[in-house]
C-alpha cells in the first residue's frame, strides 16, 4: 500500500455552487426543477455550503496524522475535487496500491457500487499507468466506530428518552438488492447494546425520489409524531448512517424534524455524527492498516 484514497459524496462550497451541484446529482434521474429549487434553498437556509467537504477533509488530516508517512488523498463523487481528478493526480504521483475507503458506513449501490464505478472508470480513462485500488471491507460494526457513536448517543440521552436510529431512505427495490438495511439494524443493536441494551426505533430520512416509487419506510418525521400520540416528551436522533455533518442532517434532522418534534410537544436532541472524533479517526486508520 503506497496511499489511501478516500472517496466521499462531496457537496458545494459557497452559494453559486449549489444548483450545479445538485443537476450534477440528479442527472439522469427524473427530478423535476421545483424539487431541485426547494433542496437549493435548504442549502441557502444553512450559509449557502455543505460542510462536507470541509468535514471530509478534517478526517483525512486525522487519518495521515494516525498513518504517518502514508499519503491520504480525498475524491469527491459529485463535486470538486472530483474522483478522476484525483485519480490522475494519484497517477502522476506514482501510487500504484492504493486503498480506497468509502465513507459510507452501510453497502448499497447508491452508497458504494456508484462510487467504486466511478473509480473504475477513471482509472479506465488513464490506461496501464492507473492505480490499483483495493476497497476496503465493511467497518459498520468496527469496535471504534460503535464507539464513537455510543459516545454521542450517550451525551444526550436521558432517562426516559425514546431512542431513534436514522439512515438516508432508499427506494425498496434497492434495499431488497443489498445488505443495507441489515448492516444499518446491526450497528443501530450493537450501539444499543452498548448503552446497556436500550430500547430503539429505527427511521429513514431525505427521501427525494419519485413519489410513485416506494422508498423505506416510516419517516423519522412520522416516527415522532407516533412516538408523542404515545405519551413520549423526549427523543433522541442518532442518524447512524452519515459520518459527518451535511445537509441532510443539519437541515431534515435539526431543522425540519425539530419543526415536527416542537408541532408535537416533543423535545428532540440529536447526537453528534462521528466527523473528525479520535475514536472514528482511529477506525479509518484501523481498517487501512487492516489492508496491509
């Protein structure tokens, strides 16, 4: 192994970025413009930028710190700096094993097999001369990654709080195709178990497909209004399948869910995703020394 890449979703750095960035999301998928303006205004409602980018980047700072000499790139998928960009510049430096870590806790063709496409056909485009790169395995229930979240879960949970594990919805017909759902229930059980084999729900979140579609269900926004025709004041959101802080948490979570909680007479906290925690940056280094 001469380098690690880590591959993420990327997202916009400043408000002119953000309606290229989404066309360059959506295309090919059927999403009508008003659909896109509404999303564009959810990032204009957070400062007109995803913190991705930035988060992403702090977590490869971590990882070369914990690696030492080994050099740690970032590839973004839909947003600079792009996969095939860096998979050139990768190139151009010599690497030639190269460990890619999606930071994508959960396996679906959404959340790994576009990305490791994507790789491919940079790598396509270079030739002979391209990196050779081994993905590394699932690390949904990696002792560290557990961890970091029973850790934040735990800051904010209180006595009587009803606990709900969140993910990104997916359509069903993807959902039946992967290990998504399975792998999301086992590392939502073992941090749980981890807090003393607390009580659960799980929910799904940024759904932003065709409404004729069926996509996993219930929504968390649903989930707390059942939770408080129920008789619960306080719910706690841990949105186990992100690593770090972007739209979908800081606006469908802490803005429009806590819109629903306060509807309800709900107080919502929301545990702190893993971005940059020691504990998740020794994970990533965890899994890439695991690859030799």
């Amino acid at each position: 192994m001469d380098a690690v890449l880590l591959i993420a979703f990327g997202g916009p750095t400043r408000p002119d970025e953000i309606r290229p960035f989404l066309r360059n999301v959506t295309r090919g998928r059927r999403i009508p413009g008003e659909r896109l303006e509404i999303v564009a205004h959810h990032y204009e409602l957070l400062g007109g930028r995803s913190p991705m980018n930035e988060r992403t980047f702090q977590q490869a700072e971590g990882l070369r710190r914990e690696l030492g000499t080994t050099p740690v790139y970032v590839g973004m998928r839909n947003w600079e700096p792009c996969l095939p960009g860096m998979v050139r510049q990768m190139t151009m430096d010599g690497r030639r094993d190269v460990v890619g870590l999606i930071l994508s806790p959960h396996a679906s063709e959404a959340s790994r097999e576009r990305y490791m496409e994507s790789v491919a056909e940079a790598c396509a485009a270079i030739g002979a001369r391209a990196p050779m790169l081994r993905y590394a395995p699932s690390w949904h229930l990696h002792p560290l990654f557990v961890e970091t979240w029973t850790q934040s879960v735990r800051a904010v949970l209180t006595a009587d709080a009803a606990l709900v594990f969140t993910a990104h919805s997916i359509p069903v017909s993807s959902a039946t195709a992967s290990p998504y759902v399975h792998e999301i229930e086992e590392t939502a059980a073992a941090i749980a178990h981890a807090l003393g084999d607390r009580p659960w729900r799980l929910a799904w979140q940024s759904r932003s497909g065709s409404p004729r579609d069926p996509w996993l269900e219930p929504d968390v926004n649903d989930v707390i209004r059942e939770l408080a025709a129920a008789g619960t004041r306080d719910v706690v959101v841990a949105p186990i399948g992100f690593v770090c802080d972007h739209v979908e948490v800081l606006y469908d979570l802490d803005v429009e869910a806590r819109a629903t909680a306060d509807q309800v007479g709900v107080r919502l906290a929301r545990a702190v995703t893993c971005n940059d925690h020691p504990l998740f940056v020794r994970m990533l280094a965890d899994v890439v020394r695991g690859m030799g």
